[in-house]
C-alpha cells in the first residue's frame, strides 16, 4: 500500500508541476504580447515626436516669415508717411521761397 501511495503522489506532483508548467507559458504569452504592445506604442510614439519636430520647424518658419512682412510692413507704412512729409515740407518750402 504504501506504493502505491508514493505512485499516487508522483502522479500527482507531476500533475501540478504540468499545470503550473502550462500557466508559466500562458503568462509569459501574455507578458510578450504586452511587450509587443508596449514596442508598437513606443515605435508610434516616436513617429508622433517626429512630426511635431516637423510642426515645430514650420512654426518657427511661419514666426520668421511673419516677423519679415511685419519690418516691411512698417517700412511701407513709415515711407507712405515720409512721402506724404516730403510733400508737405516741399510745399512750405515754396511757400517761404526756398529752393532746393
């Protein structure tokens, strides 16, 4: 009898380290599918940095070429002033009689 109960426990020890065998590899499954997930996430990520890389640098292409229409902007605006003064101090000077 007592055989058999040490066949019955080697039987049964086998058993559970079979099941705890076949879950490890089910967790790990898991696990490498996660990592998987985690490798996809981070790869697009990365492609999203990328592209604000991009939409950074024609932000600050767009700041330049604003910042360059703003001084001819204000160039245009002050010569429309200067020749408007020109002709203003043009005419007084003909008034006073002086020449150029």
């Amino acid at each position: 009898m007592r055989q058999g109960f040490v066949d019955l426990t080697t039987t049964f020890k086998s058993e559970i380290t079979s099941a705890i065998d076949e879950v490890s590899r089910m967790v790990k499954e898991g696990f490498d599918g996660v990592d998987d997930r985690f490798d996809q996430v981070d790869q697009k990520f990365l492609a999203i940095d990328a592209r604000f890389d991009q939409v950074d640098s024609r932000f600050d292409q767009v700041d330049r070429d604003l910042g360059l229409a703003n001084r001819r902007l204000d160039k245009a605006v002050y010569q429309a002033e200067l020749t408007g003064l020109e002709s203003r101090v043009t005419t007084l000077e003909q008034k006073i009689g002086h020449q150029k």
